[in-house]
C-alpha cells in the first residue's frame, strides 16, 4: 500500500485504466511550460528538498575554533485537485462502456496544469519564483494582432542572442493569442504558425496560466523543474453514490539562467 491508497478504493483494475488513461490523456495537452523547460524524476513522494549547491554561515558553533554551515535547499511544493466521479459510471465501465462520464477528472486536470504553468512562467508568491517574473528584459508586447507577432518574437530572440544565449527557442502562449496564430496566414498565405517556427526553430506551446507568453531558450539548464511525485491519481473517500478522488504532485522550480527568457505582455 502507498501513499495513494488505491487498493482502497471500490475501484476494479479496469476502472482504474480508464480513469489513469483519461487523466494522461487530458494532461499531457495542457503541460504547456514543462515541455520548455527542463525536467528531472520523479525521484518518489518522500523527496523533499532540491540541493542548491549553496551554503550560509551559522556564525558560532558548539564549540571554539569550529566553524558551522547550513547546507541551502529548495523545498519541493505540492499540487492536488480533488474531483468525484459516480459509482454508476464506475459500474458501467465494468460492463464495457467506453464513454464514462469524466468531466470532474477533466477538470481537475486542466486545473492542476494550468497552476503548474502558473508556477513555472509567473511564479507563485513566497513558494516558487517563476521565468517571466525574474527575466530581466523590458516585456515585449504581443497585442492582439496575430501578423504583429513575428516582430515581438524575434525581437525577443535578437535580445536573447545579443546577451549570449543560443538557440533553438521555444514559445509559451496563452490559449487566446495561440489560437490566433493558429489562424492567420501572412501575405502570400504562410501560415503565420510555421514563420514562428522558424524564428525559433523550436515549438509553439499552447500553455493554460501563461500571462501573454514567453520566450524561452531550450539550450538546457536554465530552467530547472524537479519532479518528486509525478502527476498522480489517489484516492481519498467514498459514499453510495460517488468516489472521492484527486491528482496530485510534487515539485520544486528554479530559475538558474533568467537572462534565458524574455516575456511578452499580452
């Protein structure tokens, strides 16, 4: 038995596939800021804290002449959103049926991507500081003409490169300004989508929680996610008629390069 505390659950390894591969299926989409980032684990939910290789003076020791340091580590934070889903969908999943209702799972999982991409792009206060918020360029302005954005990006690009930091390039945006460039076609009828690309010569993210969006070297180790628990699905309660449920992670963040990123303002 694990911390997840499956085995509980009224739950039969059908309705579990189903409900794992429902939940896959709806994350991996909206994952928008790891896939520019770097990542690493899981390394197990008893992982705490990320070493940051750094130390700071405990000034006087127990005893004379015996110096002290406290090792610095970034703690890792955790994510859950709590969703039910009916014993009578469970039932029918049983009998065959492949359209269950999902929509609370589906929820909850837009939910916990979109905090995620918060934490990693915009921050989150006290806990975790995030790319846009540290980036320590003047903020580009996307706007919302779709034909204006190849000038913010490669704007964007020219600064990143005139301070040192190589390519290719990656492009968080937000689900309204990814739409738009999803749409539009320059003069002579290039998709604006594909000159983006070759801007960056990296992928356009469709990123839930992103503000605007942001550009972002993918030249590696700048920005640094650190799974402990990777997105998981427990269980927590249940009733005659519903199952308590929720997904969960854990996670630590930093910024190593912020001169790796430019922003852009919506």
């Amino acid at each position: 038995m694990n911390h997840l505390l499956r085995s509980h659950a009224p739950i039969s390894d059908l309705g579990w596939t189903q409900i794992d591969d429902e939940a896959k299926e709806r994350l991996e989409p909206a994952l928008g800021a790891r896939k520019l980032v770097d990542f690493s684990g899981p390394l197990g939910w008893q992982h705490s804290a990320t070493t940051l290789g750094r130390t700071a003076s405990l000034g006087d020791s127990p005893v004379d002449g015996v110096s002290a340091l406290a090792r610095q580590v970034l703690p890792l934070v955790e994510l859950r959103a709590d969703f039910t889903v009916a014993r009578s969908e469970l039932r029918d999943i049983d009998r065959g049926a492949l359209d269950a209702d999902f929509d609370a799972l589906d929820r909850a999982a837009h939910q916990i991507a979109t905090a995620e991409n918060t934490a990693i792009l915009h921050g989150w206060a006290d806990v975790v500081q995030g790319v846009a918020e540290l980036a320590p360029y003047p903020g580009r302005q996307l706007g919302n003409d779709a034909l204006a954005f190849p000038r913010a990006v490669s704007a964007a690009v020219s600064a990143l490169l005139a301070s040192g930091i190589g390519g290719p390039y990656g492009l968080a945006l937000d689900p309204e300004h990814h739409r738009l460039a999803t749409e539009a076609a320059e003069h002579g009828g290039t998709l604006l989508i594909e000159h983006l690309r070759e801007i960056l010569g990296g992928p356009i993210v469709w990123t839930p929680g992103v503000i605007g969006g942001a550009v972002l070297s993918l030249r590696g180790g700048d920005f640094l996610l650190e799974s402990g628990q990777d997105l998981s699905v427990g269980y927590a309660s249940h009733d005659a008629e519903h199952v308590q449920l929720y997904i969960q992670e854990s996670f630590s963040f930093r910024v190593a390069t912020p001169e790796a990123a430019v922003a852009l303002k919506p």
